[in-house]
C-alpha cells in the first residue's frame, strides 16, 4: 500500500501535458482544485470527469498509475462518505439500527466522494507530469512578486520540492523497514488501536533516524556544489511562454465557465 502512493512521483514524457509551463500547470492546477468546490451537482462532476479524463489520455500516464495512487487513501474516502451519509439531515429514506439514511446524506455523500477523488488525482498528475526542477522554478517564479514584502521565493519553492520529491524516497524507505521488521517478528495488523500504536514504534525510530541522515547527505552535496540560495543563480533551461501555454489556459477558462454553468 506504500509503494501505492504517488504524490511527489515524476513519470517522464515528451506530451503536452508534460511540455505546458510549470507556472501555467501550477496556476490551472490551483484553478481546478478551486472550482471543483463550486461544483453542486451530478452534471458538473460528469464534466469535470471528462476533462480529467482528457488530461491523463493527453499526458499518456497509465490509467493504473492514477488508480493505484486512490488505494492508500481508500479508508479515508470510505469514512467521509458514511459520515456524510448519516449525519445529513434531509428527507428520510431508511434506517439502520439507530441510524437514518436520507436522500440528501446519499447526495452529499456521492458528491464529497467523488470531490477527495478528483483532489487526490489532479495533485498526482501535478506531480506525474512535472520534473522536481521545473516545479521548483515554477514556484519560484510564481512567488517572485512576494520578495518585496519579505517572502523568501527561492527558499520556500526549494523546501516544497524538497519535501514532494522525498515523499516517494521515505514511503520506499518504510515498506524496507516493515519487511525488516516483519521478519524479526513485528506484527503491525492484529491487535487493537492501542497494540498497533505501540508496533509502530520499531518502525517509526528508523525511519526518522534515516529521514535525518537523507536530510544530512543533502545538505552536504548542495554545500559540495557550492549552493548559496537563489541569490545570483542562473538555469540552463529559462521558463518561457509558447502557445500551448495560452491555449492551455484558454482551455482551463472554457472549462471553469461550463462548470459554473452547469453547477
């Protein structure tokens, strides 16, 4: 379920989904989180659904990469929607036990559903189709009007890259450990809350002794390649807008009209 998660992992591809400007996929994949909170009804998802289908056949990341990336937060999506299932008010439809079931818990429950779905995918593809260079560029450049009020750019856009480009490296490092310590006996399913709690104390040691060495080891190879902050920094590759940008963000406002349109 670890090695299921892929949030901070980078699929290389030469497609247009891939080759759009870091700043302009960051901006439409801020915009596409945004307006899926305006969206109040089957209709609107059912678009957005389709243009999320669209995306992922443009940018060829395997259908399975994107269902496998649901799987770990699978429980979480199951909870909310029996939470918004029971606890709605509305027009009763059944009970169970001491619990009532009504038309509108079964819609929200659907419709929140479906939004931490659409939420969990567009951050994969974010991630799937862009490199942690370009990303990190692109966050700089996007927080580079901040600098005059004191906001380091190049340092929080470095931190964010850092820390989506160690997740897949620390999630392989637990499922190593698991294993290791499966084998000298651990049991990290039986047992109650409690037990399971007190099991995961021979994992979690390890694990933040090697996040700390990683975090040790890169310091040092940014300090060996003469790394100083953003201060004077030149890049190989400078960000520049092309007409799949502008299309690209021609597309997402066509898109965001029809969603407030059918919502």
């Amino acid at each position: 379920m670890i090695k299921n998660i892929t949030i901070g992992q980078f699929i290389p591809g030469d497609t247009p989904i891939h080759n759009i400007d870091p700043r302009i996929k960051i901006l439409l994949a801020m915009s596409m989180i945004t307006i899926l909170f305006f969206i109040t009804n089957f209709w609107g998802y059912l678009v957005y659904a389709l243009f999320v289908v669209l995306i992922i056949f443009l940018s060829k990341v395997p259908f399975k990469i994107i269902a496998r990336g649901l799987r770990p937060l699978l429980a979480i999506i199951i909870i909310t929607i029996v939470i918004n299932m029971f606890m709605t008010q509305g027009e009763r439809l059944f009970s169970i036990w001491r619990l009532t079931i009504t038309r509108e818990g079964l819609m929200m429950a659907g419709l929140m559903g479906l939004r931490l779905i659409f939420l969990i995918t567009g951050a994969s593809l974010l991630t799937l189709t862009t490199s942690p260079i370009a990303l990190t560029d692109g966050i700089e450049k996007l927080l580079n009007p901040f600098k005059k009020i004191g906001i380091p750019a190049h340092e929080l856009a470095m931190m964010m890259t850092i820390a989506l480009r160690f997740i897949p490296t620390l999630l392989e490092e637990t499922d190593k450990i698991m294993k290791a310590q499966m084998a000298r006996g651990a049991d990290f399913e039986t047992g109650n809350l409690i037990a399971r709690a007190k099991a995961m104390v021979p994992l979690l040691v390890p694990l933040f002794i090697s996040a700390f060495r990683r975090a040790d080891e890169l310091a040092l190879a940014m300090e060996a390649r003469c790394y100083r902050g953003g201060e004077n920094r030149t890049r190989m590759k400078q960000l520049k807008l092309t007409m799949l940008d502008f299309y690209s963000a021609a597309a997402i406002i066509v898109f965001c009209a029809i969603i407030i349109f059918v919502r």
